[in-house]
C-alpha cells in the first residue's frame, strides 16, 4: 500500500481541483489518499465522486488552532480525519474559522489598497476556488507585481507575522479542537509539529498535554522536517503510544513536493481507522 494523508485541493489553497487530485493521486500509485483542506469538508463530495477503482479516500480537514505557551501564543494545525462531517459543534467551528480567515483577508487587502498596492478583493476571491486565505492575498499579490513569489509575500515585509500587512486571525484552541473532533467520532494527527522552518513550534511538553486529551498522533515524515526533527518526533510517538503518519503536504505547483513523497504505514493507517466511529474511509463505486 502506499497510502499520503495530508492533500490539499481548490476547496483550500490547494491548486487542484478535488476530482483531479484523486485522479493524479492513483497516477502517482497511492492506494490511500487522506483530502485536509483547511477547515473544510467541501471537497469531499467531489473528489469521492471521481475515485477510480483501486484507490481509498480517507476523508478529513486540517484544522487552524493555537496554544498557549509561557504567555505567547502559537499556531498549530491538526490533522482530523474520520469525523461526522454534520456533527453540529465541530462544524459550527469550522465554519466560524473559515469566516475569520475571509475577514483576516480582507482586511490585509484594505491595508495593502491604503498603501497604494493595487491588489483588489474581488481578484483575491476570483482566486480563491474555496474558502479564502492569505494564500490568495499572496497570489494576487504576486500578480500585482508586489512580490515575485508566494513565499516571499509571506515574509515579514509583507503579510507575514508581525509585517505591516498582517493581520491576526480567530481560531480555537489545541483543546476545544482536540475535543470537538473526539465528539464528532474523529481521530486527530498533530501536523508537521516540529517544522522550525515554518516559524514558532511547541515542545515535547505540550504534545504530551495533547496525547493526554485525546490526540491519535504525530506527522513525523513530512517534507518541513529535517533527520533529527523525524528521529525526535519518532521518539516521542513512541514514549507517548502515538501513529506514526507520514504525509506529501501536497498543494500543487506551488510546492515542490509531489503525491507520496512522504508516507504512512499501513499498521499505522489501519490504527486511525480503527479508532475512529464518526466515518469510514470511502472506495470508488462499483
């Protein structure tokens, strides 16, 4: 089995559509695909729709949250999968995260148009297929001529955090996450925990917190994680009887990594399966 559970489609900021990606993903040879767009399921009809015969969908959402450490706030991102999709509290949520972040991108969109910036919400929505973001800020951005890459919007120049452009954003805590996915029936997977590159991470401390209030496990193969982030993060899971996932954190074009540069076991995906009640992974029909 080769088995990617952490993909990205338009229904986020992802660059393919949902149908195309499970196609692409049984291209690339993988017998499971988890779909994680941000804080939505919307992709999900679509891409079960389009499932070719051979291949798995493991329906889920990456879910924006935050922890509190020593006073300071950080940013975390837990994988959910399996969960009730109709479940009142969790989507009630989602649905909450994903108004902020349109909030949060428009008003990024007022600073930059104040400053003379010829970047214009109704080319940020045109741009975003799905729920908006600051990707989409980044995109029109970068077409405007402002930055020559995503990336480089996403510094501290620009709409990155603490840069003259951000703007914060509402999300739950790790805790009320972790307890709405166990109360839809889901399993959580915390995502690329300890990718430093990506800015403030939290330590073996707080992931000890999270697997005491119900986490399933830890991404530790995914492409933002160096050898001794992976063996660090390996050890812990251990100590801690946490899955062991392994993810291409795949968006398209616009990150290097392809379908299965990183992977799960099966034992490790048979795990997540088996302890989740909220929804079942689904097959192509026959």
């Amino acid at each position: 089995m080769s088995i990617d559970l952490h993909t990205h489609s338009t229904a986020s900021d992802g660059l393919v559509e949902p149908d195309d990606l499970m196609r692409l993903a049984a291209d690339a040879g993988l017998t499971v695909v988890a779909l994680t767009d941000h804080d939505t399921t919307a992709g999900h009809a679509r891409a079960a729709a389009a499932l070719p015969a051979g291949l798995t969908l493991l329906p889920g959402a990456e879910i924006s949250c935050f922890v509190e450490v020593a006073g300071r706030s950080v940013s975390l991102h837990v994988l959910a999968y399996l969960f009730d999709a109709t479940e009142p509290a969790f989507a009630a949520v989602r649905a909450q995260i994903r108004e902020h972040r349109a909030t949060r991108a428009r008003q990024m969109v007022r600073l930059l148009a104040t400053d003379g910036h010829q970047v214009t919400w109704e080319r940020v929505s045109e741009l975003a297929a799905g729920t908006v973001g600051r990707p989409h800020v980044a995109a029109a951005m970068v077409e405007a001529g402002l930055v020559p890459t995503v990336s480089a919007a996403f510094s501290r120049e620009w709409i990155g955090t603490g840069g003259p452009y951000w703007v914060g954003k509402w999300q739950p805590d790790v805790w009320e996450t972790l307890r709405l996915i166990r109360q839809a029936g889901g399993v959580s997977v915390f995502a690329h925990p300890f990718a430093s590159r990506r800015g403030v991470t939290v330590g073996p401390e707080v992931i000890e917190r999270m697997a005491g209030a119900g986490l399933t496990g830890l991404e530790v193969d995914h492409p933002d994680h160096d050898g001794d982030e992976r063996r660090r993060l390996r050890a812990l899971a251990a100590d801690l009887d946490l899955v062991v996932t392994g993810s291409s954190d795949f968006h398209g074009s616009s990150k290097p990594q392809g379908l299965g540069a990183e992977s799960t076991s099966p034992a490790a995906y048979q795990r997540l399966v088996a302890a989740a009640c909220g929804a079942a992974p689904i097959t192509a029909a026959a």
